[in-house]
C-alpha cells in the first residue's frame, strides 16, 4: 500500500460528494535565499503549488527578495518582527506575541516588520500575519487591521473564521516536523494521516468545512525524506481531480484578494 492511500481515498471521497477539497502550504522562518528556500521555489514552481513564505523582516537579508520575487508561486507573507522569545522562564512555550511586553512595543514591531516587508516585495506581500511559535495573544487582534493585516494564521482548526472586525483566521493543521522529537520528520504515514483527519472533519462538518487544509513545512529543518514526502502530497493534491492547492486570491478573504 503506497503510503498516501489514506489521504488519496479522502480525496476521492471528497470528489464523489461533488466537492472540492481546498488545501494551501505555508513555510516558516525565511531569512536568507540559502539551499534549502531555493529548492522550496523550485518544488512550487515544478509543482504548481503555491507557497506561503513567512518571512522574518527584522532577520531577513536583502537578497531573499530577488528569488521569492522572481518565483510566480511564491507568496510572501510576514512572520512576526524577529522570531525573539520575549516569554518570562515561568511561562510554557515561547512567546514574541503575547502580552508580556507593552502593547505598543508590539504594535510599533508589527508596523516596522511591515514595513520591512513592503520594501523588500511591494505589493507581492500578502497581508497575513504568521506569529511565531503558531502563538499570540488575543488581545492584539482588533488591532491587526489597523496595520494591515486581513488575516491571522496559527495552528489547528480555527473555532471561528473572523477573531475581530476584519480579520479571519486561516490555520495551518499538518506540520512536517516533529519539534518535541529532536526536529525529525513526523514521516509520510503521519502526513498523509493529518491532512486526510483534517479534510475528513471538514467533509462531515467535525470542523468548519470552509477553512482550507494548511500543511505547514520549515524547509530549514527537513531531511531527504522529508523532501520526498513533501513533494509527493505537493503531486497528489495537484493531480487529483477532487482537490487543488490555493494561491493568494483563492485563499484570502475578498478584500485582501483584491
């Protein structure tokens, strides 16, 4: 049995009910046009899947705008301000977006990463904001919009599509990499199983049926086999009759896809 099977099966599952099964990739932690976000680029390209790219502006270089620019299915977007931990020791996870520092030091971060990002990809830059570590307090979402941002993207199936007045939330819900493991590959059984659950909770209405299937890489921290999978859920999603991979206008809300 080809270890896609189970997410194939969905998929057909998903085209016998008439449906379309929506799905989108988003890559974390961008900073420099090394090896790793190169052969991203042309995987997307060879593909024809488009790829989220968030970007770290206080860490980018440069010259990473010139190859996401210059690749039709890359989609930057911006990845906090400078992936920093700003979480007091006793608090679990990391934090650069909670509420452990002033509110306007957060905001005036997310306003000069943004304008980072403007300068580096112009109007290429999608107005998405992907915080670091999926993690951020709720209390910054009304002001999200005052900065430009239409969408906020996290992890796990969203509980509502709008989480304040002009902003939707679109989540990723399969990450290749398994953190608490040592950053291993979760492997191609897992990947197929945790879109396949995703887009199954989807189907019989588990989950909200709207919000796309996100599966989240961070090219960085990938092994061969890590590639292979990657680029075998990338084929068989855009191969297969009952699904496709969403670019920019297919996955924003309206007023950001105009």
């Amino acid at each position: 049995m080809n270890e896609l099977d189970p997410l194939r099966r969905e998929l057909d599952l998903w085209g016998e009910a008439g449906r379309t099964a929506t799905l989108w990739w988003r890559d974390d932690d961008a900073e420099a046009p090394d090896a790793p976000i190169l052969r991203m680029l042309a995987l997307s390209q060879a593909t024809g899947a488009p790829v989220f790219i968030a970007t770290v502006p206080d860490r980018a270089v440069d010259a990473l705008a010139e190859p996401l620019l210059a690749c039709a299915t890359a989609i930057p977007l911006q990845h906090g301000f400078a992936h920093a931990d700003h979480s007091p020791g006793d608090v679990k996870g990391k934090w650069e977006l909670g509420l452990h520092r002033p509110l306007d030091v957060i905001l005036g971060e997310l306003r000069q990463g943004a304008a980072r990002m403007a300068a580096m990809y112009g109007d290429r830059v999608c107005p998405m904001l992907a915080p670091p570590w999926n993690r951020i307090a709720p209390e910054l979402f009304p002001h999200l919009p005052e900065l430009g941002f239409d969408v906020v993207s996290v992890f796990s199936p969203r509980a509502s599509r709008t989480v304040a007045p002009g902003l939707a939330m679109i989540n990723g819900h399969c990450d290749l990499i398994a953190w608490k493991r040592g950053r291993t590959f979760i492997g191609p059984e897992k990947t197929a199983a945790r879109l396949m659950e995703h887009l199954a909770a989807r189907r019989t209405g588990e989950v909200d049926a709207d919000e796309p299937t996100g599966l989240l890489t961070h090219v960085w921290a990938q092994d061969e086999a890590c590639w292979e999978a990657l680029e075998a859920v990338l084929r068989l999603v855009a191969d297969h009759p009952a699904a496709c991979w969403l670019d920019r206008a297919g996955l924003m809300p309206q007023r950001a896809a105009a």
